[in-house]
C-alpha cells in the first residue's frame, strides 16, 4: 500500500460503466515526511475518503479488488482512510 493526499475530486458527465457509481478522486503521492512524491493522479474511492485526507491506496491489478463481484476498470484505488502515524 502507498500513501497519498487527496487533493480534489473529478466530475465526469460520461465514464465507462463498470465506474458507475464510484466516486473518483485526485490524490498526490506522499512520502512518510509527508512531502509531494511524484506526479498526482485518479483514483476510485472505495472507501468514502474526503478532501484532505491523508489515504492508502493500491495500483495496478490490485485495485479493482476493493469491488469485487463488480469489474470496475481501475489502475488506482483508495483503500483506506490515515487517522494518525508516528515515523
């Protein structure tokens, strides 16, 4: 699992199907310093994750697995929600 932010949310008026229904967010990358790691990206919320918050989220294969029975088309998926961390 990686950490991230999330900084902001994507309004599409026409996704593919299998998205329907999910909620997609912009989170960037971060390191445990909580500094920006990388270029920021999409990913679909599994979890109910709001502005700001501080998330774990997987990549790859790995993040359509959040919604089984359904096959959503994802390649990054907040699975979930940091509370606190102590480095």
């Amino acid at each position: 699992m990686l950490l991230a932010k999330v900084i902001g949310t994507v309004v599409a008026t026409r996704k593919d199907p299998g998205l329907a229904g999910t909620k997609l967010l912009v989170i960037q990358p971060i390191r445990t310093d909580r500094t920006p790691h990388g270029k920021a990206l999409v990913a679909v919320d599994s979890v109910g994750a709001g502005a700001a918050e501080e998330v774990f989220y997987v990549r790859g294969r790995e993040a359509s697995f959040p919604f089984l029975p359904a096959e959503v088309p994802a390649d990054a998926a907040i699975v979930g929600i940091v509370d606190h961390w102590n480095v």
